[in-house]
C-alpha cells in the first residue's frame, strides 16, 4: 500500500488503494465490505471537492465582478463624509418629492370628486327644465291640437280627437285622401 499521508488525498486514491491478502486461516477483513465502504468514503470525498469548487469558483465570480468595478478587497469601506452627505440629501429630497407627490394627488382627488359633484347637479338641474319644458310643449301642442279640431269642425268636417298626439306625426283620428279619391274635401273622417 502506497503512503497517503504525504500528500492530498482524492477520491480516486481511495477507490484504487489496495490491501494484501490476509493470509489463509488468520483472521482479516471481507473483501466486499472494505470495498463498498471505500466507496462511500470516495464519494463523500467527490462531493466535498465539488462544492468546494463551486465555492471557489463563486469567490473568484465575487472577485472578478469587484475588481471590474473598483471595489477593494479588503471588505466594506467606511463611505466618506461626502458620500454620507450625497445619500442625505438624496433621501431628503426623496422624502420631499414623495410628500409633494402625495399632496398633489389628495389636491386632484378633491378637485376631481367636487366637479363631478357640480356636474351631477347641472345634470340634475338640466334634466328639471328639460321636464318642465316638454310639459308646456305638451300642453301647447294639445292646445294647438284642440284649436285645429275646432277648426276643421268649423269647416263642417266632423272629426275625433284623441288626447294624445300619435307617433306617425297624424293628427288623431283624421287622414288625407289620395287625390284619386278626393271628393268634396280633403280631409274625412277615420270610422
């Protein structure tokens, strides 16, 4: 058996160490179980090389990425009274915008709820004297309604007047005859 204790032990070093024979009739060690334990022990080995690898691959990343951005090995530096002065007024002024932010939104929500509260009350108001005029126009038109009815009564024309004006723009309950079958007037009476 070759000495390892002079230099690193690896895993291969243990899966290739061989032991003698013990001899015929003495006591020694089953061969399989010194195998599979050697095994063991060689891939607890591997995987300690592993991460201790990715370790060190990862310090040397930290390393490189420092020194490419002029930052010092030696740990965290002390930030200067200037830099300490910067990151202040920098946090000041951040403070002050975020305020000034939030009083400019509080103005806006105020002003915006006020003039929907102004537009809903014009509409509100719109909407009554739009009512009240349709009711006078309604009245006008049976008034005007009425006084055509009188008239053509008038001209010995007998006619019904319903009360409400209808949707085709007629007037209730009177019609024109086709001048194929005009006679004596224009207008007669709907049976």
């Amino acid at each position: 058996m070759t000495d390892h204790r002079r230099r690193h032990l690896t895993p291969q070093d243990i899966r290739s160490v061989q032991f003698p024979a013990s001899r015929f009739g003495t006591r020694g060690y089953r061969e399989e179980q010194v195998d599979d334990f050697l095994d063991l022990v060689a891939e607890t080995l591997a995987a300690r090389d592993r991460e201790l690898a990715r370790a060190r691959a990862e310090i040397n990343r930290v390393k490189d990425w420092r020194a490419g951005h002029n930052i010092p090995e030696q740990g965290v530096r002390t930030p200067t009274p200037d830099e300490v002065h910067l990151y202040s007024r920098a946090q000041l002024a951040a403070e002050t915008l975020e305020d000034r932010a939030r009083r400019i939104l509080g103005q806006a929500d105020s002003a915006a709820r006020q003039r929907y509260a102004e537009l809903m009350h014009q509409a509100a108001e719109r909407t009554k004297v739009l009512g009240v005029h349709a009711s006078v126009i309604r009245t006008q038109l049976r008034a005007q309604l009425l006084q055509l009815a009188d008239e053509v009564q008038q001209l010995g024309v007998p006619v019904a007047v319903d009360h409400e004006l209808p949707a085709n723009g007629q007037l209730p309950g009177v019609h024109r005859v086709r001048d194929d079958q005009a006679h004596d007037s224009d207008v007669r009476r709907v049976p």
